[in-house]
C-alpha cells in the first residue's frame, strides 16, 4: 500500500513583529539564567560533590525560563505562539513526528557508534548525561530528569528553534530548505558542545524535516521526544543505579 502523502506545509505568516532579535534575546535569557542559577546553586567549596537539587534545578529551569520568554515575545510582539510558531498537535502531526522521529532514532544511533569510535568512550558523553553518569540520583530526582529529557525538553527546544528561530528566519523569506538546514546548524551548536556538534547536527536533521514537510511545530516536537526517548531512560537507569555509567 501507497504511503499517504504529507500534506504541502502552509504558506508562512509574517504578520509578527519579532525577528533574529528576538531569538538572539531569548538564547542571551538562556545563558545568563544558566550562569546565575549555576553560581547560586553551586558549593562554594569545589571540593563538595554538586546536590541533587543543583542537577536538577540548574538542568531544567534555565530552559523553562528562556521558553516562557520566547512565548512572551509570541503574545507582545505578535499573534500567539499558535500562529506565530505553528502550534499545533494534530493526528497528522503525531503520525509524521513518529515516523521522522523513528527514522531519527536509527540514524541518531548509527552516528552516535560511528562518533563513539571517533572520539572515545571517555568523550563520548553529553553535558546533560554527565551530570548524572558519576552517581546515583534519589528515584524522585531520576523520574524527574527523565520525564524532562524525554517530554519536557523537546517541546522547550522545539519552541526556541524550530518555533521562534524558525519563524525569524521565514520572516526574512529565505528559501525552506535555507530555514531548514541554518535551523538545524544553530540548534547543534547552540548546545555548546564542540566535540558533539556533528552527531547533534545528524540528531536534528530528522526533527528539522518533520517541521519542513508539515509546516507545522507538533511534528517536531513528536520527533524529537521519540529521539530522545531511548537517551533519557538511560540516563534515568543511570542515575538510579540500575545501568552502569
């Protein structure tokens, strides 16, 4: 039987008044979040382990905050995060999603194997999965992180660079392919990862696409958290001692 067609994404809607700006402001919300949560929250003494409270505080509410701030932008400077980012979260979104999101997750784990054995088992680690690969997190703690990384996350991320990104660069009519590949460029370094920037670029291909084909930002974000699915349960078995690191 015949795939079914994906329908041809809608034609853009510049009628915000928000543009690379306002990512760039809301990426600059993002780091310095990081930096004065993580000066707050870290033991003045280096030598003391880092708490739980800490990992989980300083992983999550940094993003949350630059989130709320790019949806804040959405209703002051244009039409709604609906309009503006494509919200949406329809059966054809949920269908496309899990299949790019599928395709990602084969391809995101032949990369990661190829780029283990590039780089080395010891660099092989992402900077959210190494907070947690040294110790044991309480299993509270544990869900938390991996609810997060799994559902929580994606959607913030989707948010920032395939809604906000993605729709800034639209405004400046550049091609969709154009949006598609810088999109998927700035959300691999945005990361600040140097040594991970190509698998993270291989990881946001499929996500990029599933936003490209529909138009619409619920694609992605199923995409992304079936992506991230098999990542986050590691690092929940990690951190609650069932995995070893």
């Amino acid at each position: 039987m015949a795939a079914e067609p994906i329908e041809p994404p809608p034609v853009p809607d510049y009628s915000h008044r928000w543009g690379i700006g306002a990512f760039l402001f809301v990426e600059g919300v993002l780091l310095l979040s990081a930096a004065f949560i993580s000066a707050i929250l870290r033991p003045s003494d280096s030598t003391e382990p880092i708490s739980v409270a800490t990992i989980v505080i300083g992983s999550i509410l940094p993003v949350l905050i630059a989130t709320g701030v790019a949806l804040l932008i959405t209703r002051l400077r244009g039409n709604g995060p609906r309009i503006d980012l494509k919200w949406s979260y329809t059966r054809e979104d949920f269908k496309v999603g899990l299949k790019f999101g599928l395709i990602g997750l084969v391809l995101t784990t032949a990369a990661a194997m190829i780029w283990t054995k590039a780089v080395g088992d010891e660099n092989a680690t992402s900077a959210f999965s190494a907070l947690v690969d040294s110790r044991s997190l309480p299993i509270a703690a544990g869900i938390v992180m991996f609810l997060y990384a799994w559902l929580i996350g994606p959607i913030c991320e989707e948010i920032i660079f395939r809604g906000l990104l993605w729709g800034a660069l639209e405004r400046l009519q550049w091609g969709r392919w154009t949006v598609f590949g810088l999109s998927t460029v700035v959300f691999a370094v945005s990361h600040l990862e140097p040594l991970r920037t190509s698998l993270l670029i291989v990881i946001g291909i499929p996500i990029g696409l599933a936003r490209l084909f529909t138009g619409r930002l619920g694609a992605s974000v199923v995409a992304h958290q079936v992506n991230n699915f098999v990542p986050a349960l590691t690092v929940l078995l990690v951190s609650i001692g069932v995995m070893a690191p």
